[in-house]
C-alpha cells in the first residue's frame, strides 16, 4: 500500500514539476504579437475610419466603420484581408483580397477584388464585388452582382477575446522585465541607445514622451527593441523619429496601461501595442502593426511587419511551487496513515 502511494505521489510531483516549466494555456497558444503580427491593424473592439488607408490587412474585433478608405493595398486577392467580428458599415472603401464578416454589412459603392463572406445580412448599392459571395443572411444587392452561392457559417480564424488577453497579458510582461538601454533626455531630443544584439528595453513616462521633439534610437541591426511607456493617458504629437542600426520591423512601442492615446503629426517608425487604450489616429502614419482597444481617426497604416523575438511569458514560479509543496504534504500526511 506504501509502495502504491509513494508511486502516485511521484507522479503527481512530476506532473505538477511540468507544469511549473510551461507557460499558461493562453501564453502557449501564442508567440510574439500572435496572430495580430500578420495584420497591418489590429483593433480588439470597434473601429472608425475615413479618408487614408491601410496597406495591408485590417482585423477588427467589434464593429468597423469605414468611410472612402483604402485596405490592403498591397496585398493579393487570395486572402481575406478584412476581417470583422461585428457589423461593418462602408461607403466608398476600396478592399483588395477577401472580406469575412460575422455579422452583418451595408457597404455603399464596395471595390472588393476577393471574396466576400458574412454571417448575417449583406447588403450592397453600386460598385462591385469579388467571388465567391457567401451569405448567411439576406443578400441585397444591384442585379449585375454575383449570386450567393452559400449560406455556410463562416468562422473566424483566430478568437479575438483570446488574442486581446495575450496581448494585454504580453504588454505587462515587457513592462516588468530590466530595463538594459540607457535614454538621455535633453532639451526635448530623447536618445535610447541599447547595445545588446537581441533584446534592448527601454522606458519612459507619457509626459517626458509628450514633451520631446524627437526620438532616436540607436541599437545593433537585427536585435528588438521595446520602448515601455508608462502612463494612463499618453499623446504622441509633431515629432520625428530617427533609427540607427535597428530598423522599423524590430521596433515595438509599449503604451502597457494607456487608456487613451493620441497621435498626430507624425510618422511612428515601429509597431505600437495599446491593448488598453482608445487610439485616436489623427494625421500621420505608422510603418508597422497598430494594436489598439479602440481606434478612430484618419492615420495611414504602412505594411512593415514586425518580425522581433519577444520574451514569452512564463507563469509565476511560487504559485507551481506552492502547488508541488502542496502535494508533498498530502502524500505525506497519506503515507502516514496508512
């Protein structure tokens, strides 16, 4: 009997020792910004757009309204490069590649090149649409537009709840780890210098942020660099950006706890993950993927994918090894007993 219970109790040491060394459920089904790196904007509830574009795809958890906006300019027709989880309303937009909607659409005067696929109703005035048309509700649209051809659900490729909880979980993590770059504030110039070939941290307020002219960042080509800001309401205005070495598909932009943030008059060189904040894209542009909670404003999004290897996030060792030590006392105390 002693012998069965030691026996179990090694196993269940063992396991729970497994369980110490792997992440999370949620942090192990991603790596990096998870399927949001394979889009040029990435909003986990609702977007408001006009008047700009976006060069490549546009993911959008809630509702999207669009307004004489172009998506995926560069991108092919194979795939679907607009992907909503709500309702879409659209005048005037032009989308190159598929459309996959999971609720319903009113599109005016629609330039669609790939196919178009919506849970609920569809309809369309003017312009044209790509093949094949699959809707799962009614479809309304001029005589000269293809038929529907299916009512089949169709799915999303990805949970948008499950990636916004990575990606918030991920922005807390970079903020948390070392700082290993220096950053000189002077005279509203801000210069991060950072020397490690693979991972440089920096960190800076929204107010010293919102104060500076211009950044630089200097840092060895290839390595990524995370710049952590810390602030609940943030606005970065009128300044420019200069990289050295490292360039915008390796750079990441923090904002971990911003509610709010603004930005305008400016080109962001990087990706930008605010998975807390209501983004208000005025004037601008960002080379790189913009992760929001929100977004509106008329800023023009350019494919510069990020490619940068992020630190995953690992659980907290005390709660595995209270879990082990746990265990130990109860196979003891049963070891006892019998």
């Amino acid at each position: 009997m002693i012998r069965s219970i030691r026996a179990s109790f090694l196993a269940l040491v063992g396991c729970i020792c497994a369980l110490a060394i792997v992440p999370s459920i949620a942090s192990a089904a991603f790596v990096n910004l998870g399927p949001a790196a394979d889009f040029n904007v990435f909003v986990f509830n609702n977007n408001t757009q006009s008047g700009s574009d976006s060069h490549g795809p546009v993911a959008v958890g809630g509702n999207a309204h669009l307004g004489s906006f172009s998506v995926a300019s560069a991108m092919g027709d194979s795939t679907d490069n607009f992907i909503v989880g709500g309702d879409m309303s659209n005048s005037g937009t032009t989308l190159k590649g598929g459309l996959l909607v999971m609720g319903n659409v009113n599109w005016n005067n629609p330039t669609n090149t790939g196919r178009v696929a919506v849970n609920g109703n569809a309809t369309f005035t003017d312009g044209s649409i790509g093949t094949p048309v699959l809707v799962g509700g009614t479809y309304t649209a001029p005589g000269y537009f293809p038929p529907t051809t299916s009512s089949s659900p169709a799915t999303l490729p990805f949970d948008f709840a499950a990636v916004a909880s990575y990606l918030t979980d991920m922005a807390d993590h970079l903020a948390s780890l070392p700082m290993n770059g220096t950053t000189n504030i002077m005279f509203g110039g801000i210069t991060m210098t950072g020397t490690d070939t693979a991972f440089n941290n920096f960190y800076i307020t929204v107010a010293d942020l919102a104060a500076g002219t211009g950044l630089t960042i200097n840092a060895p080509a290839g390595s990524t660099v995370v710049v952590n800001v810390d602030g609940a309401a943030a606005d970065v205005d009128n300044m420019g950006i200069n990289l050295n070495g490292v360039t915008e598909h390796y750079v990441l932009y923090n904002f971990h706890n911003a509610t709010t943030l603004g930005i305008s008059g400016i080109g962001v060189r990087g990706s930008l993950l605010a998975p807390r904040a209501d983004v208000n894209f005025g004037y601008g542009n960002i080379d790189g993927t913009l992760i929001a909670k929100n977004l509106t404003g008329p800023g023009e999004s350019h494919l510069f994918p990020f490619q940068g290897e992020l630190p995953p996030i690992v659980p907290e060792p005390s709660t595995a090894l209270l879990a082990v030590m746990a265990l130990v006392a109860l196979a003891s105390r049963r070891a006892g007993i019998a």
